[in-house]
C-alpha cells in the first residue's frame, strides 16, 4: 500500500477537514470589490499579493499614498486594500464616501474590496485563510489594527504578514520584490 495512502487512512475526519482546508488556494476565496463585483483573485496568479486591512480615520492612513507607491515601483505586486470597521470605528464610510475619499487624499487606484470583518466571529474567509495556519499552511496571526499587512506569493502560497508599524516601503516587505 502506498505510504501517504495509509497515513491519510489513520486521520481523523477533524484532521481530514484541517488538511482539505488548508489545500483550499487563496485563488478559490470570493470577495467583491468596494463597487459590489466580485473579484477573481486567480486573475492575480503570477503576481505578489499583498492584502492591508484599511481604514479612513487612522493615524497609519497616510500608508495609503506608500502602497500607492509600492505597486507603482514594483511590477510584481497587487495591492488590495480591504476596509474595516472593526478598530476604534475608524472606517464608517460607505463604499462612494472610501472611494473618493482614497483618491482624492491618496492618489490611489489600487483595488479596494468591500468593507468586511478581519476578525471574530464574522470574520471574511479571507482573513481566515491569512490568519489561520490550518488554512494559510504556515502560520497563525492576529489582526491587532488597521493597515496590518499580508503577502502572498505568485503562486497564491502565504509569505509572511507585517503589523500596521512596518511601512509599505519597509525592506521587510519589499525583500520579497523584483
């Protein structure tokens, strides 16, 4: 008998569903943009993906004009910014209000999703899949604040994540770049 065959035979169905989620690609999570259309993220497959969980009223907001600058740099970068309302209420724009706030202010025009839950009981799939080692294959985190990043690399496999302290343009981050 195959050895994986027989290993996979002793697991428990808990331990079953911890592996099948876990091979679940980013590629395979819905999210619409801050528009309302969904977003394919396979379109993205070849490129680095870094996701940062934005807010208007925080006092890390100004990373909003250096993630502009970062995918600007760095041809093998998406950035998608994602809002949250969930630290100190800092985003309570509606998605017309994030817009026009994002490129007035910032210059941005890098994708932003709708406004979702990074954490707790609500939390979006995506943020599950980036913050849960049973489903990123690598490591477990918290999100503590806005503008908390994570990278993903060109085959949609989780790289590393960055608290809202580390700057876009921080050569942690960009360490990862071409």
């Amino acid at each position: 008998m195959n050895p994986l065959k027989a290993f996979v035979g002793t697991l428990s169905t808990t331990d079953k569903d911890v592996i099948q989620k876990a091979s679940r690609p980013i590629y395979d999570i819905e999210i619409n943009s801050l528009q309302g259309n969904p977003i394919n993220l396979a379109d993205f497959k070849g490129k680095k993906i870094l996701f940062v969980n934005v807010a208007s009223k925080c006092g890390f907001t100004p990373q909003y004009k250096e993630l502009q600058q970062l995918q600007d740099t760095h041809n093998d970068i998406i950035v998608i910014g994602v809002p949250c309302n969930q630290f100190g209420k800092q985003e309570p724009g509606n998605p017309n209000e994030i817009k026009e706030f994002c490129e007035v202010n910032y210059g941005v025009s890098f994708l932003i999703t709708e406004k979702i839950d990074v954490k707790g009981p609500n939390q979006h799939p995506l943020y599950e899949w980036l913050t849960k080692k049973a489903t990123n294959g690598k490591q477990n985190s918290v999100v503590k604040w806005n503008f908390q990043k994570y990278l993903v690399d060109t085959d949609g496999e989780f790289i590393d994540y960055f608290y809202s302290i580390t700057k876009p343009t921080n050569s942690r981050i960009t360490k990862y770049l071409n």
